[in-house]
C-alpha cells in the first residue's frame, strides 16, 4: 500500500512537472547554495555549517526513530542557531549586501548599453599604471609602505570619505611624496578612480582572514580586507620587507617584480580596446538571438 502511494506521489509530481519555471526554480536554488558554500569558505561560517549539517542529519534521525524528545529539542536548537548566526555573522552579510548593492554588474549585463571603451578612460589607465609600477618598484627599494587602492565596478564613496579628498594625476612622483614617512597621509591608503587620485589617507576595513603570515601587518591586512569587500584591486608595498603584493577577490598574491605587476594591472583595471561578444548586455544577446534589433544596434 504504501509503495503504491509512492508511485503514485511520483507519477502525480512528473505530470505537474513544468520544463521552464521547474528548471529554473532548481537552478535559482542551486545557485543560491552554491553562493552560501562560498560565503561560508571565506568567512568564519565554515566551522558553523558542519555543526549546522551534523544537527539537520541528527533531527532527521530522530524524527526516523520517532524520538518526540529529541526532535522537539532539536527543532528548537536548530531555529535559534539560524537566528544566532544572523547576529554572530551581521558583519559579514552587512558586507555582502553592500556589495551587491554598489556594484553595477548585474545591471549593466542585463540592461546596460554597450559600446567602444572610452579612448580617454582607457589612456588615463594606461599611464595610471605605468606610474603605479614605476612607484611601487621605487618605494619597494627604498622601503617605504604604500598601500593603492584602484576602484573597479563596485563605488568606493564611503571608504573616499575617511580620507583627503583631491583630484590628481597619477604620477610617480605624486605616489612617492604621499607614502613618503614625513608626510600626514602616509600611513592611509591612495584611492585611484578613473586613472585619477582622488583620495589619499584612507581608513580600509580590515580582513578577519587567520591564514595570514606572522610577516605581514596591518598594511596588508587593510589590503586583503578592502579586497574582500569590493572588486578594487589594491596594490600592497610592505615597509619592512619592501615586498610588492596584489589583493585581489580576498586573495594575497606577493612577491611581484615590476613586470608582474604591470601585466596584472593591465589586465585587471585597463578598458578593453574594443568590445567582445561577452561583453554584450545579456538582454540584447537574447533580443539579437531573435532577430530583434534594437534602435542603438541599428546606428
């Protein structure tokens, strides 16, 4: 009787089933998890979601062996753990929002229009990083800490604000007399927008990351956390060792001669010459796949 009713539960749940909304409703799903791995990998949640894991799979025991004690004891553990770990991980999910929140990514490749990167953008990069590299290989062989920042996509505004604002050419010289000792902005960082200082001596949030050397400070803690919580890439000039070092994502590559750092920078902060097909918005890929051609297309 109850195998019957099992086929019959299955059979009723595959002719309901609806090809489109079913599939993406598994893939939203699979993608949410999928994100709550990956927070759980970079943050401190690690050691929480194997305790969280071992408590679902005892309750679903328990509720096998029909144990009323112990489902009723974990059930209420469980719902007051979720709600613990909202309070014991507010900072990080405060950073994830305010991520998601500043950057202009899904937007921009769902709606936003596409053209030739901006020729004037792309020079003022070009030079921005030739100078930082020049700055960096100088600072590191008379070493002098520097910590730059270079926004991307996600908006700096509020890390701007605990600094000197100032609207200046990125120069070497210009790097080299703001992180020199001597000066009140030495010890905060540089933020470059658009290949252009405009802000130095500012306060970045520092990462909570345990793996961290015993020979690296506070410098480049500042570096991996702002890392951590935005797309900016930031360049790292250790003071003690003179070691030149890029965070990127919330990971610390060190060690990097000059040439390193340029083909990375290059890479990361420098405007594409022309744009590719990826760089299409996802919305007028589809309306092209369908033969619809958009007013912007046409001119």
């Amino acid at each position: 009787m109850l195998k019957n009713d099992m086929i019959s539960a299955i059979l009723s749940s595959l002719r309901a089933f609806d090809p489109f909304s079913d599939t993406l409703d598994i893939l939203i799903i699979s993608f949410v998890f999928y994100q709550l791995v990956l927070f759980a990998r970079r943050s401190r949640a690690g050691q929480l979601v194997k305790g969280i894991f071992l408590l679902v799979v005892f309750y679903g025991l328990a509720v096998m062996l029909q144990l009323r004690t112990v489902t009723w004891l974990l059930n209420n553990v469980i719902t007051i753990g979720f709600m613990a770990a909202v309070v014991i991980f507010q900072p990080e999910l405060r950073r994830t929002l305010e991520r998601m929140g500043q950057s202009a990514t899904w937007s921009s490749k769902l709606f936003g229009s596409y053209r030739r990167a901006d020729p004037t953008l792309r020079g003022a990069w070009q030079n921005a990083v030739v100078a930082i590299c020049d700055a960096a290989e100088q600072l590191s062989d008379t070493r002098t800490g520097a910590l730059m920042v270079l926004e991307r996509r996600n908006n700096l505004d509020e890390i701007i604000r605990t600094g000197t604002q100032m609207h200046a050419d990125v120069i070497r010289e210009m790097l080299g007399t703001i992180f020199y000792e001597g000066t009140p902005l030495h010890d905060g960082a540089v933020v470059i927008r658009d290949g252009e200082i405009v802000a130095a001596g500012c306060v970045l949030p520092l990462s909570n990351n345990l793996e961290m050397g015993k020979d690296m400070g506070t410098r480049h803690r500042a570096g991996l956390g702002m890392s951590e919580n935005s797309d900016a890439v930031v360049v790292i000039v250790s003071e003690e060792t003179g070691i030149i070092s890029m965070a990127k994502n919330g990971v610390l590559i060190r060690r990097l001669d000059r040439q390193n750092l340029f083909n990375m920078l290059q890479e990361e902060v420098v405007p594409p010459e022309e744009v590719s097909a990826e760089n299409v918005p996802l919305l007028q890929r589809i309306l092209r796949k369908g033969g619809i051609a958009s007013h912007a297309d046409a001119q």
